[in-house]
C-alpha cells in the first residue's frame, strides 16, 4: 500500500500542479479560472483533453502545441512535476492523515506564490495572507513542538526579514518576505526555523551566482526571494531537525 500510496500522491500531485499553474497565470482576474477553456497562448486554439494530461501531454507532443507546433512553456512541466515530487515529500514525512491534508494545502497556496513572485516579482497578497492564518492556527497543533516554539520562531524568521527590509529600505527584498518568513517561523518552530533561514539564504547566494553567471547580471540587478524561503521552509521541514541533532549531536537548544 506504501507503493499505492506513493504513486497516487504524486500523480494528485501532477495535477494539482496544473491548477496551480492556471492560478498562478491568472491571478490578476481569478474569474477565468472557473470560465472558459484552456487555449494555446500562440493560437489561441482551445486546447482539448489529450492536450491537457499533466506532463505527459507535454511529452507525447515533445513540447509543442498540437496544432501552431509552437514551443509550450518550460513553466507547465515544471510546475506539474515540482507539485508532484512536493506531494511525494510530504506524504513521505507525513504518510496519510489531517497533518498531510493540512501541509498539503499550505503548500499549495505556497506553490502559487513561488510561481507568481518567480514571474513578476511581486508576492500575491490574498494567498500570502491565507498561508499565514494557517500557519498560525495549525503550526504548534501539527508541528513537534508547542506554541510558544512556533512564536519564536516566526518571530526569528519574521523579524530578520523585516530588519532587512526596514534597513535596505526595501531594497534587498520587499515587505512581502516578511509575512513569509512569519510562515517559514510558524511552521518550522523553534530551532528548526533558524535552520529554515540559514538554507534560504545559502539557497538564495547560490542561485543569484549562478544566474549572474548565465544570464550576465550584476548585483544591481533584483531576484525574488520568497521562492527561495518557500523552498527551504519545505526543505527544513523534512530535515531541519535531522540537521541539529547531526550538528548538536543529542543536545537541542
């Protein structure tokens, strides 16, 4: 059943990701999510149930639109196979039960605000704010460890990311961050968000190298940071504390 599980996690997951994508793509008019048809963005042709199979759809057409037979995006495969292996992830952590529905959400909406902020920069209030209460209502309740854990430690994360805002003036990154690394403390807790932070920036300085480097931008040039938050809150979720037990041997703060 492990195997059953594993496998029907991932595919939900491959299709939850294809939602995501159209939310995360229509953010700004929410109301065509539920109206109208999928179409290509080249032709404009409406796209049909074969042309619509998460990832595989991709594959069998070998990235090109059935009918303009022009490039589809990187963006879909991606986004499919990264909520996939997210869903895999916590399933894995969590195996079946209300603490995995409960993450399984949060990191939903955590998807759609990773794509958005990779697009245009800019953090979705509404999804933001959503994680957030969530984050709070349920961190201490689903997390190992208690309440006042997960005050310190969004107050940790939070407050680091505010200082930063407060003293580049918004520069380094935006007031939206904040709000974010509130999840990260909430859902990580005491220590394990300091872990959480620690990753996100080493996650953060290694991309930001490697993109100057390909793409020839200097410093001056800007790169969101939530995604790299998210990612290392999922990231220090899984194996945060694995890492304090390795580096503290059996000691915790």
């Amino acid at each position: 059943m492990f195997v059953v599980y594993s496998i029907l996690l991932f595919v939900i997951g491959l299709c939850i990701g294809s939602f995501l994508n159209v939310i995360a793509l229509r953010i700004d008019n929410l109301s065509t999510v539920w109206k109208g048809r999928s179409f290509c963005p080249h032709c404009k042709h409406t796209l049909g149930w074969r042309d619509l199979i998460p990832l595989f759809s991709f594959v069998v057409l070998l990235g090109k639109c059935r009918y303009c037979k022009k490039t589809i995006s990187w963006q879909y495969p991606a986004v499919e196979l990264g909520v996939g292996i997210l869903f895999l992830l916590l399933f894995l952590k969590f195996g079946i039960g209300l603490a995995l529905i409960y993450y399984l959400a949060i990191f939903s909406i955590m998807a759609v605000v990773f794509i958005y902020d990779l697009k245009t920069q800019m953090v979705p209030e509404v999804f933001v704010w959503i994680a957030l209460g969530l984050s709070f209502l349920g961190g201490w309740y689903f997390g190992n460890f208690s309440f006042w854990e997960m005050i310190l430690g969004g107050l940790i994360a939070g407050g680091l990311f505010a200082l930063l805002v407060i003293v580049s003036k918004e520069t380094w990154m935006g007031a939206g961050d904040i709000k974010i690394g509130l999840i990260m403390g909430f859902l990580l807790g005491y220590p394990v968000a300091i872990v959480g932070l620690f990753s996100s920036f080493v996650l953060g300085s290694i991309v930001g190298l490697i993109y100057m480097k390909v793409a020839s931008k200097t410093l001056k040039d800007s790169l969101p940071f939530a995604p790299f938050i998210i990612a290392s809150t999922l990231l220090a979720m899984i194996v945060g504390q694995g890492i304090i037990n390795w580096y503290w041997g059996s000691y915790l703060f």
